[in-house]
C-alpha cells in the first residue's frame, strides 16, 4: 500500500503537468524541475531512512512518512490560491511563488515516499532471504498498480474536475497504510538480524562490483522514472489526445503490474542479470521505436516492448544488490534506490523535459522565426553544462495538443509540429541509455561466467540456494 500510493502520486502528476503549463505558464523545463523535485528528495531521503532504519525502527519511519505525505498535499494545494493573488500585481512573482510551491510540495511527498521505500525494501527481503528477486518484483507490483490507479483517475476526471482534487486522490492509500502501521511489529534487516555492525554494512561499498551496480542503477533511475515522468505528456501529444496518452499509460503499467509476479520462474531459467540485460534491450528498443511511431498501433507495439523491457529492471537490481552483498543489509538496498531516484530527479526529470525544449524551441526559431517569438517563453532555462535555452511557453502550445490539424492555423501548425519534434527528439536521446545498461549487463554475465557463475550469498558469505519460499518467521 505504501509504494502503491506513492505510484498514485506520480502518475496524477504526469497526468496534470499539462494543466500546470496551462494555469501557470510553465515551460517543459520548468516542468521537468518540479518533476525533478518529487524524485530528488526521493532519493535523498532513502540514502538517509536506509542509515537510520535499523536503529530508528520501521515502524516510526513509515508513521514519519504518512505525515510528510499529508503535508506534502497542502503545500502543492496552496499554488493556485497564492499564484491567483499575485497574478494581476506581480506576474513574475506569481509564476515564482507557483513553481516553488509545487516543487516544494513534491519534495514533501517525495521524502514521504522515500522513506516507505527505506523501510519496504529491506523488510522483504529479510523475511524472503532464499527468493529476494520473486518476492521484491512481486512488492514492487504495487507501483505499476499504483500508475494504473492514478493513470485512470486522470484519465476519467481530467476535464471535468480540477487538478487539484485529482492530486489529492493519492491520500486514500496513503491513510490506508497509515492504519495499517499501528500495532505491528516490525524485524530487523536481514544483516542486522546477524549481528552485522553498521561498520561491516558500510564496508560493502569498496567492492568494485557494488560500484557498478549503483553506476547501472542511477542509469535506470534516469531512463525508467525520468521517461514515466514525461511519458503519458509525450504519447498524448502524438495521438493527439492526453487521454489516449493517459490511458496509453495505463496500459503499460498494466503490463507492469501483471508480468512482476512472474520473475521467479523466469530468474530460475536465466538468471537475474539475464533478465536485466533482455529488459535492457527491450527498453532501448521500444523508445527508439516509439519516437518514430506515427500511428496508435505502431504507438502500442513501441509500448508494449518498452514496457517489458522496464518491468523487471528496478526489483531485481535490488535483489541483485541484496544477494551478492547480503552484509550490506538495507544500507546497500537503500543506497541503490537512492542513487537511483537522485539520478532520475536531478538528471531524467530535468534533462528529458530540457531535451524537449531545445529541440523544439530549436526547431521552430529555424524554420519560422516569427511564430517562435511570439510563442517563446518570458524565461530561460538550461541543464547541466548545456547551453541555455528559450522554451515554448506551455499555457500557449498546451491548448495546441487537443485540436485537430484542420483547426489549427498555419502558424499554429509549426508550433505543434515542432513540439511533437522535441519529444520525439528526446525520446531517441533515452533510448541510448538503457542501451548502455544493457552491454554494462551483458559484461556482468561474461565476468560471472568467468568467475563460476552468478550465485547468491547468505550473510555469511556462503552460497544461497532454493527454490520460492515463505517469509521468514519472527
């Protein structure tokens, strides 16, 4: 229920961005660093909650969380309220005031969910220590679900209600898992359990193998949630409907939630890094499909293969971490979620929206330099070493993405098509990255190869065998 609320939140979001560009005038840029914002404090805090766990309690972490995610709801509530007093006296300050309230407000939530994280995350695989891989896809289904779940919300109300009450949904599963925290008893993480010293847990990260998968995991972190970020905003503009890019969501995250309680039979035939280098390439090869498609079917095909390709990646990392650095307890786990959500917020969130910009804001200055300046956003904005750049300003191309061509002037035209080029555009941009993961991963298998093959390790260092198993007993 926990990471089933958090998935709530972030696919409302996805399923609003457009009414914040509507309502507040904000550029894909700008866009992308609030979206940013309810990643990186994700990670940030799942770093932090992972230190503290075993010592804290899980219990007191996860009430911590259900009130960080309650407040998170009346900071981001507040932006219309505070943007709609300054607006006619203040403009840029009201615009200002908008962005940081709701970036803000998703950090909140983002530290809610990253303390969730903290705690689910070591919890199961402490009570499955013989079937991390099966049990952590099938905990982890609760995401997908939670996509599924915010996706429809926005798919049905988006039109009729507000964003704002869409937005406050994600707060049912949230009292849900709230409820359930009290009077429960929570164990130890696994290396805890045995006597493991934080010392000992915190040694495991000078082997060089442990690098590399937090190397690939901030890799993943930038392709899977920094593109989930953008992906319904993307598909909906290039079938021309944000509902069908809603409900294009929804499916893929259908698929996602379904095939995660099938990683056991499949680990138990190739391996946990055979799976991660098949997922690896289907994600390169469903983004480069995708940012080609033209029709809804070449769309859905392009979906599908992308959705299988991600499905699996996330959960079995964890258990990959888990497995072969058992002494690691939930600091290793909470390290690679960490540096995976950092990555996904300072770098996917950000560098996919700032992506979209450049190639669409380039692409219009080109080829009608006139319609981009009255198009053009009143701010700049740029990323990392990259050249900063103009956007398009989204409370004017937003509008654009719901007409038809025979609606649209001519002007109006080469503004929609240059934003269906910038999201395109980026799209190819990511398909790279998993493709990067995906030779990391085949490199991996080789050196197991080499070196016996992969198994997994007991916290005593030995080798871990069998099959699927019952949690373990208090």
């Amino acid at each position: 229920m926990a990471i089933l609320a958090a998935g709530v939140g972030f696919s409302v979001r996805g399923g609003i961005l457009s009414d914040w560009g509507s309502q507040f005038g904000f550029t894909q840029s700008d866009l992308g660093g609030i979206t940013g914002g309810g990643l990186t404090g994700f990670g940030i805090i799942i770093l932090a909650g992972a230190l503290i766990a075993d010592k804290v309690g899980y219990g007191k972490l996860l009430i911590t969380a259900f009130v960080m995610h309650f407040l998170s709801a009346v900071v981001t509530l507040a932006a219309s309220p505070v943007y709609n007093s300054m607006k006619d006296s203040n403009p840029a300050g009201a615009h200002n005031a908008a962005y940081w309230l709701l970036y803000i407000g998703m950090f909140m939530f983002a530290i809610g969910n990253g303390l969730c994280e903290a705690v689910v995350n070591p919890l199961v695989a402490t009570l499955f220590p013989k079937s991390k891989a099966h049990y952590l896809n099938i905990l982890h289904a609760g995401w997908p679900a939670g996509l599924v779940t915010g996706g429809l919300i926005s798919a049905l109300l988006a039109g009729h209600v507000r964003w704002e009450i869409q937005m406050s949904v994600f707060l049912l599963p949230v009292v849900f898992y709230g409820a359930m925290c009290f009077g429960q008893q929570f164990p130890r993480s696994e290396a805890a359990s045995a006597g493991v010293s934080f010392w000992q847990m915190i040694a495991q990260f000078a082997a060089p193998l442990l690098i590399v998968l937090l190397v690939i995991h901030a890799l993943l972190g930038y392709v899977e949630l920094g593109t989930d970020s953008w992906i319904s905003n993307i598909t909906g503009n290039i079938v021309a409907s944000k509902k069908g890019g809603l409900y294009l969501f929804v499916y893929t995250s259908s698929l996602m939630f379904l095939l995660r309680f099938c990683a056991g039979p499949i680990v138990e035939k190739i391996s946990p890094l055979g799976l991660l280098f098949a997922g690896a390439c289907c994600g390169a090869l469903g983004l480069t499909l995708l940012s080609g498609s033209q029709t809804l079917v070449a769309v859905l095909v392009a979906l599908s293969i992308y959705g299988v390709g991600k499905t699996f990646l996330w959960p079995t990392m964890l258990a990959v971490a888990s497995e072969r650095f058992p002494k690691g307890g939930a600091v290793v786990i909470g390290a690679m979620g960490g540096i995976g959500m950092l990555s996904a917020g300072l770098l996917g969130g950000p560098g996919i929206g700032y992506c979209q910009d450049r190639a669409a804001s380039e692409s219009l200055r080109d080829n009608a330099p006139a319609v981009y300046d009255s198009y053009k956003a009143g701010n700049s904005n740029s990323f990392l070493f990259f050249k900063e750049i103009q956007g398009l300003d989204g409370s004017k191309v937003n509008p654009l993405r719901e007409k038809s061509p025979d609606q649209m002037t001519a002007d109006e035209k080469q503004v929609h098509e240059s934003d269906l080029h910038g999201g395109r555009s980026a799209l190819k941009i990511t398909a790279a990255i998993p493709a990067t993961m995906a030779t990391l991963y085949l490199l991996l298998i080789l050196y197991f190869k080499a070196t016996g093959g992969y198994k997994a390790l007991h916290v005593s260092g030995e080798e871990e065998t069998g099959g699927i198993e019952g949690p373990m007993e208090a």
